[in-house]
C-alpha cells in the first residue's frame, strides 16, 4: 500500500501547504489535473475525502489534517536524509529557503552573500522578501531573518549584522509649510506615511526611545506604502514624513533631499539575526551559509 500511495501522500502535503493546486502543481512541476486525479485516486483507495474543495480555496478536512500532521515530520525527515548525502561529495551543493524583509537583504545579507554565491555555486538560495513575521517551521523555510525583538523564544539565534536605528525624515518642501516636530507625540499633528504589517495587527507604531523613555506613537497620513523605496520617495516628494532605517537615508540626507528631525529620539538597537529551530539539522550547505552571515564587529561589510 506504501508503494502506491507515497507520491500521492507527497503530493496531498504540498497541495495542503499552498492550499492550492494551481501553486502545488507549479512547485512539483506537474500538470494541475494529474495532481487533482492523484489526489482523488488516494482518497478512494482510502475511503475518506482528505481535501475540502471550492472555487476559491483548498483545505484539509478533518481527516486530512491529522493524516498531514503525521506524515510531513517523517517526510521531512526523509528529505533530510536525502540531502544529507550532498555533504558527502566533494563539494557542498543544495537548496536555502530564507525569509526577511527589504532592508535587511540591501543592507545586511546581500553584501555577504554575493561572495557566498561565487564561492559555492551549486548553492541555491531562494528569499522570499516580505514585512511579516512568517512561520518558518511550518511556510518550510530554513530560517529567517529578523530584528532580535521579534524572535521566538525556541529559536536558535544568530547575530547577522551590527546596531542601527530608525529616523524620521521629510523634504524642505514639506518643512517649508509645515513645522518640525520636536517630540514624537507632535508627530500627530504631521502627514505621516504609513507602513501596514498585518502579522503585528495592522499600521506600524513608529517606536522611539531616548534614554530609558519609550514611546509608541499611531501616526496618520494620506499614504500607506509597504516598500521602503516607496516611502522614501513618497517622503522626498514631499508627501509627509517617513519613518525609515538611516542608513537608506543617508544619501538623501547627505544630498539634501530629507532633513531629518527627532534625532535624539531615535536611540540605536540591536541588529538583525538570522534564525532557525532548534531542533534544525544542518545540511554543509547551511552551515556554510551561517559561517558567511555571521556578524563580527572586526569584519567590517
């Protein structure tokens, strides 16, 4: 019964994790009705429907949850195994799924990992660049990358990248109509462009801290942009103030496109870290990875 159902069971993991056949057919590289047949023909050979269909959604059922729940562990552990044998050959080769958001890649990982790339070409890294917190374990992700406040407490960290902070910064445009804050709470009183993240339950609180004072602070304004440049930009262009890391507005600054204000408000804080969980076995490949990320003050990037 193994032997005819293994693909099947695969292919129902997959499909359950997109909850989509269209996503799940295009990662196995498979036609979408061969993978719809597969899986009904493994719903009949056992008896029970595994999969909820609609025309919007696919889901597991009941059944079909506590089957996933405990054959994608064994799985997972097959595929470990499977990569494993990679590190036995005479150079490290294999696939990285990471997480992280927009600054994080310019700023901290992509000046590592160029020379990672040309060193180990027969690494792949896949990055999936979003502003949410993802679930690494169960979104299949090797780690993620993230600021150290917002790491779970069962992952094992890794610093990646030193300390820096957050400014406030708008145009001589907008200040020439407009006066500038001298405290965060006067923020309220400006055009702000906000930035949505739904994992932390909507528009982002600008956070500022002077001292051992900290302050969280709902700001609005007629834009809410989710992309870094976009809000830069948006801000240059004189469309409010935007809330941003330095260093990605230091050419501006320097070239005079943003004043920025608040300075003494905006306290640094611990870099990013790359994470993963505890329970990971690593491949060569990931080792490797960790070995090219990993920050020391005497290195600089």
């Amino acid at each position: 019964m193994l032997k005819d159902n293994f693909n099947d069971l695969y292919y129902l993991i997959i499909v359950a994790r997109e909850r989509s056949f269209t996503r799940a057919a295009a990662q196995l590289g498979v036609s979408q009705s061969a993978l719809s047949h597969a899986i009904r023909g493994l719903e009949e050979r056992l008896g029970i429907r595994l999969l909820t269909r609609t025309t919007r959604s696919v889901a597991p059922t009941e059944a079909g949850e506590q089957l996933i729940n405990a054959i994608s562990p064994r799985m997972d552990e097959i595929e470990l195994e499977l990569v494993s044998l990679t590190d036995m050959r005479d150079k490290v080769a294999g696939n990285i799924r990471l997480t992280l958001g927009e600054h994080a890649l310019e700023s901290t990982v992509w000046p590592a990992l160029k020379p990672f790339l040309e060193q180990y070409p027969d690494v792949n890294v896949e990055m999936t660049i979003d502003n949410g917190l993802r679930d690494i374990v169960s979104e299949r992700f090797d780690a993620g990358i993230r600021l150290g406040e917002h790491l779970a407490r069962d992952m094992v960290a890794v610093r990646i990248g030193p300390d820096w902070r957050m400014t406030v910064v708008g145009s001589p445009g907008y200040f020439a109509k407009r006066r500038k804050p001298q405290t965060p709470y006067e923020l309220q009183e400006h055009n702000c462009i906000n930035m949505r993240l739904p994992t932390l339950g909507g528009l982002y609180a600008w956070e500022f801290m002077r001292g051992e004072q900290e302050i969280k602070v709902r700001v609005e304004g007629q834009l809410t942009l989710n992309t870094l440049a976009s809000r830069m930009d948006a801000a240059k262009s004189g469309f409010g103030l935007a809330y941003v890391p330095e260093d990605s507005a230091h050419e501006g600054i320097a070239s005079g496109e943003l004043i920025p204000v608040l300075e003494d408000w905006c306290d640094p804080f611990p870099g990013y870290f790359l994470y993963y969980p505890s329970r990971k076995q690593h491949t060569a490949a990931f080792a490797k990875l960790i070995e090219a990320l990993r920050y020391s003050p005497e290195l600089p990037r």
